[in-house]
C-alpha cells in the first residue's frame, strides 16, 4: 500500500524507515526535504541515495490536499479553498500583518458541535481531516505564498486551528500535526506561535497539555451555563466550572502561560455590562486574556453583531479589571473569509445542493 508521507510526523517517518531498512538519519532528511524546503517530488530530494528515492517512489507518495480556489480580499487576507474529496471543501486564511502572518487551519470537515452561531456547526459534521490534510494546509500555503516557513517578511510566523471544525474532537491527527509545526526539521515554530481553539472538550484539553501543549484559546461566548448552554452546547457535557479547572490545569505547568478567552459579541444576547462583569468573575482564578470577536452574520443565524459602542464599553469594564481585552478587527469580510463564515457559502455558490446535511433546508443556506 502507498504511505503518504504527509500524514507522518517525525516518529512516524522514523518507524518506516526503520521498517524498510533505512537509517534514522534518511528519514530525517526526508522531513526537512518535505516541510523545510516544500519539496514534492523525490527526484528533488538531491542528497538521497537514487535507489532510495526509487524505493520511495514505489511505495510511498506526497499528497497534499487539493487547491479549490485562491482569493484576495481588499485587506491583504487571503483564503484558499481545498478540495479534500466526496464533495468536502475545507478553508484555510493567511492573515497578513505588519509583525506577523498567521495561517488560520482547519481540522475537520464541518463540525458535530453546533453552537447556534456558527455557519461551520450548521452545515453539520462530515469526517475528520487526515495529518496529511491539516499539515497539508501549511505546507500549500508555505509553496503558494512562497514564504520562508520560519515566519520570514511575509512568512507565516504563527499558526490558529480555528478553521472549520473542533481541533479536539480530532486530537490524534491535530497533535500528530501540532508536533509537525514545532519540529525544528520542520516548520519550527515555537509553542507559543501555534495556538489550538477549543469549545471545551474537558478531557481532551487535559491530553493536550500532557502531550504538546501549545498556546490554549478557549471559546467561551457566554458567562453563565444557563447562556452558554445554549451557545455552545457541548456546554451541557462539560460545564463551565469543569472548563475553569480545565483551564487551570493546563496552566499549571506552564506559570507565565495565559488562556485566550474568545467572545463572540451577540447583539441583545452576551453583551451586556452585567454579562461583562459576570464574566469578571467566572474567569477570576484563571490568569488570561479576552478577545472579542464581532459576530460575522451569515443568512437565517438569527443574531445580529453587537454595536461598535457596545463592544467597546464591554472591552472598557473588563479592562477596567486589570484584563488585557482585544476586540478582533474583522478581515476578509468581502471574500467571506471572517470567523464562522467559512465554507458555508461555497454550498450555495457551487450549487452542490446534495453536500448540505439533511436537517438544514438548503434555502437557509443561501443568502
Ligand atoms: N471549534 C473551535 C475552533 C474553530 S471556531 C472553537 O469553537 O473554538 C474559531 C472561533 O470562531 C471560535 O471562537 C468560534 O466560536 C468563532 N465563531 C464561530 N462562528 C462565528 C461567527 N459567526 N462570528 C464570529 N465568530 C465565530
Ligand atoms: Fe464547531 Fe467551533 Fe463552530 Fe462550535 S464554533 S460549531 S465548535 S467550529
């Protein structure tokens, strides 16, 4: 059977080596080859031995997910669109900043979850993507950016897996991908710069910290289990009082760490000074930031985008607490390539009715 390489990281890489009789040292080689120099081809990997590339040629293969469609928007935001087979299209956005670029990866096609406010969690879960198809999404976007992998002028210095899709509810393909970026071979980006969004899956953020524990964000969206219920409804599973020990926990090894609080601002809904101040108090023991997130509508969500004013006397009351609080600027609105708005439209555009899961008319789906 053919092996893709890119569903291996460096442990894995080693173990087939090993089983096809070659030293550690290629299978190293071949990881830089792969991640640090983007190569694609094994005739390009010049420092190994011909019989060795031939070997590979037979039995193993470089398949990367399929670029769909590449768009820019009029704020330097770029979303590539890529076709992972059966009809599943997943998103990935490079966001350009003065001091930074940060590649936005997805980690499943759509998502199981469903919080009301999200146009991923209404198209329904479809599969997991494969090591190969989240790395995959670096490693296209490093060739057609051609960037230096390490974060160089217009590199990509940071990575979020807030894409489509939970990370955590795909936890051995993510850190099977996470350990890829860190690799020094490969993309070597430090913990800090690579930062997993969870909705709050309890135990599986534990698991992260025991075993790659990058830079925590935490979806939190609501102040209260009454509110947040029915936000985020994997709530009902794990509670916020077991989500504030989560969040404890996976400090406690790492002191001058912080978790990421994410707030989407919902008109009427979460937005209110006592919403702020409750929030005050649920995150008090944690030692974190806030970021909020103006809600990107998409048609028939049934929530409107807090006002600007609103945002801002939110932001004030909890930074008035001593808090670092950011309000996300809102980019690649024109290309639908902001928070909670991917792919949701490509259904609609491509016309591929029969993609959209049963229970969503596909009318909802259009604008
Ligand atoms: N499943 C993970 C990561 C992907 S979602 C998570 O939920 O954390 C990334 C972020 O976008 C999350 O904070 C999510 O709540 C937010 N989001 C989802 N839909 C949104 C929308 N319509 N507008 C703004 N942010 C949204
Ligand atoms: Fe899934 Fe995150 Fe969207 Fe919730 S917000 S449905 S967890 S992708």
């Amino acid at each position: 059977m053919t092996v893709n390489l890119l569903n291996l990281d460096a442990a894995g890489l080693n173990d087939l080596f090993a089983r096809m009789g070659e030293k550690p040292f290629r299978a190293k080689q071949v990881l830089r080859w792969l991640h640090r120099f983007g190569k694609g081809d094994f005739y390009a990997m010049t420092d190994l031995a011909r019989s060795l590339r031939m070997k590979l040629e037979a039995s193993a293969c470089i398949q990367p997910p399929q670029l769909f469609s590449d768009k820019l928007s009029e704020d330097g935001t770029r979303k590539f669109l890529f076709d992972v087979g059966a009809g599943n299209f997943i998103e990935t956005v490079f966001i350009p900043e003065t001091d930074r670029g940060t590649l936005c990866v997805s980690t499943q096609a759509g998502c199981a979850l469903d919080c009301s406010f999200c146009s991923t969690g209404k198209q329904g879960f479809n599969r997991n993507l494969t090591v190969a198809e989240i790395i995959g999404q670096l490693w296209q976007a490093c060739r057609i950016l051609d960037c230096d992998s390490h974060g160089g002028e217009r590199g990509i210095s940071n990575v979020v897996l807030m894409g489509m899709g939970e990370p955590l509810a795909n936890f051995d393909n993510v850190v099977a991908a996470l350990r890829l970026m860190l690799d020094d071979n490969a993309y070597g980006l430090s913990r800090r710069r690579v930062t997993v969004s969870t909705s709050g899956v309890v135990p599986a953020m534990d698991q992260l910290g025991e075993e790659c524990p990058v830079a925590l964000a935490v979806s939190l969206h609501a102040p209260n289990d009454e509110l947040r219920d029915r936000l985020v409804p994997i709530n009902r599973k794990y509670p916020l009082a077991d989500l504030m020990a989560a969040c404890r926990r996976y400090l406690a090894k790492a002191p001058r760490d912080f978790i990421t609080f994410e707030y989407v601002m919902l008109d009427g809904i979460n937005d209110r000074n006592v919403d702020a101040n409750e929030l005050l108090g649920l995150t008090r023991d944690v030692p974190c930031k806030f970021n909020l997130i103006p809600f990107n509508p998409f048609p028939h969500s049934g929530f409107r985008r807090s006002t600007a004013v609103r945002m801002r006397h939110f932001a004030d009351i909890l930074m008035a607490a001593g808090t670092v609080t950011t309000i996300r600027r809102t980019r690649g609105e024109d290309i639908d390539a902001a928070c909670g708005q991917l792919v949701g439209q490509v259904l609609d555009r491509s016309k591929r009715a029969s993609f959209a899961p049963k229970s969503i008319p596909i009318a909802e789906l259009a604008p």
